[in-house]
C-alpha cells in the first residue's frame, strides 16, 4: 500500500463494527512528517464498555483502555473530525509529508530527528513522555512544528504491555 492514513472499517452484516486506523509508514526521504494521534482517538473510545471519559449506563469510566480495539463513539468521531481532514489536505495540496502514528515516535523517538518539519494533526492530546521528549529534541535541534488542533500535549499516557505482552 502507498503509505498514508487509512480506515479498516468493521462491520457484521448491516450493523456497523467500528474502524481501525492504519497509517502505512514510508521510507522516502522527505523533510516533512505527519504525526496522526492513534493514543488521543484510543482514548475518546468507548468500544468494550468505557473510554477514558465516560462508562455505560452510568458506569465508571475506564482507567486505562486498549490500543487493539476498534474505535466507536468518541474515538471515531477524533479520527474522521481531525486525522482525516489532515490526510485530505496534505493529498489535495500536494504536499510530501510521511506519515507516523504516535505510538511510532514511542516505539522510535528517534524517528522524528529526520525531519525539518514536524506536523502534528488534530487534537493530539495524549502523549507519553517518549513522545514528548523526542519532539523536544528536534524542537531543540531547528525543527518547525506545526501544531493543526488545540488542546496538544495535554495528558500524559503511558503504553504499557498487556498480560499476554502485547503493547
């Protein structure tokens, strides 16, 4: 697949399942990077039961949620309001910019060291200190960064493996 942002979207017949996002990473060597928010989305979701903000039917809300999930509700909503607008306009205006998924910069903060401009889409909320730190560092180092929403670095998150390993 060319690299980019991509929906797999859910479904059970005729009822809607939720979507996955997909960002498809590139090895070209471009100056710019886009850095789409998969943590924030994750935790606006309320797939299982609970996001981060709300439970069901008056039930809690959820201390920690998982990134193998598909995204409802909220979590649906970030991604179509802000994730993909922003793949939009850098198609429709031509620009060349990589894609990465936050929990890239986490897995490979050195990643962001590639790139003279940094583009952070949406409403990046969550952010782990990985991510934060590596951001500084290219800040730090002559990168522009381009923030594209409001409310950017607010929480921190953690990513952490769960019973079976899996991040």
């Amino acid at each position: 697949w060319p690299a980019g942002l991509y929906a797999i979207v859910a479904d059970r017949g005729t009822t809607f399942g939720g979507a996955a996002e997909l960002v498809v990473r590139s090895a070209a060597a471009n100056r710019a990077v886009i850095v789409y928010s998969e943590l924030t989305d994750a935790a606006y979701s309320p797939f299982g039961g609970a996001s981060l903000y709300h439970g069901e039917n008056g039930d809690p809300r959820a201390l920690s949620v998982s990134l193998q999930r598909p995204l409802t509700g909220g979590g649906l909503r970030s991604f179509v309001q802000y994730e993909v607008p922003c793949a939009e306009i850098l198609d429709r205006l031509g620009i060349q910019a990589n894609p990465l998924a936050d929990t890239d910069v986490n897995s490979w903060p050195s990643m962001l060291m590639r790139y003279n401009e940094i583009v952070i889409s949406g409403h990046s909320e969550y952010w782990t200190s990985r991510m934060y730190d590596a951001l500084t560092v290219a800040h730090n180092r002559g990168a522009n960064i381009v923030d594209l929403g409001a409310n950017e670095i607010y929480w921190q998150g953690r990513i952490e493996a769960d019973p079976t390993g899996r991040g």
